[in-house]
C-alpha cells in the first residue's frame, strides 16, 4: 500500500486516496458509496467512479509488481497464480 500511497500523495490527489483506499479491500465489494465519497471530497458521483477504477487498477500493478519482485517469485503468468494464492489467504 505504501508505493500506492506515495503516488497520490499530493494534493488533491491525497484526499481521494484518503477517501477511496477503503474500496481497495476484500470487503468492499459491491459496499461502494460513491456519491457519499463524492460529497466528501467535492467531486461529481462519476468522477469519483472513474477514480476509484483508476486507484484499484494501479493497486493491481503495484501488488504484481511487488509480488514479482520478491525473493524466490514465479514469472511471468505464475505471478497471477500466486496473487491468487495471495487473495484466497486473505479471504
């Protein structure tokens, strides 16, 4: 998450990372609130929407990034393999 955070960290992009990084987890499937983040953060209900895409697909990137770069890492398509992995031992 670290990587991820230091990317939005300027403003105004720390306060829609502040206010979306809650859609990022296992949990928050299908719990989105878009318009009550959008009233938060002053943004239109669709501009939250397409943030919030923008933030989980670079979450996706950076996780297999990181994912990739560890000690003893499968490549190539092996790497989604173990984010599954991963994700299953989350749940």
């Amino acid at each position: 998450m670290h990587p991820l955070e230091a990317e939005y960290a300027e403003a105004p992009r720390v306060a829609i990372f502040a206010a979306c990084r809650p859609l990022l987890s296992l949990d928050a499937a299908g719990n989105e609130d878009h318009s009550a983040i959008a009233r938060d953060v002053g943004m239109k209900e669709g501009a939250v929407r397409v943030a919030a895409h923008r933030l989980r697909r670079r979450f996706r990137e950076v996780l297999f990034a990181v994912v990739a770069g560890t000690p003893d890492s499968p490549t190539g398509a092996n790497v989604r393999a173990e984010l599954g992995v991963l994700i299953e031992s989350l749940r």
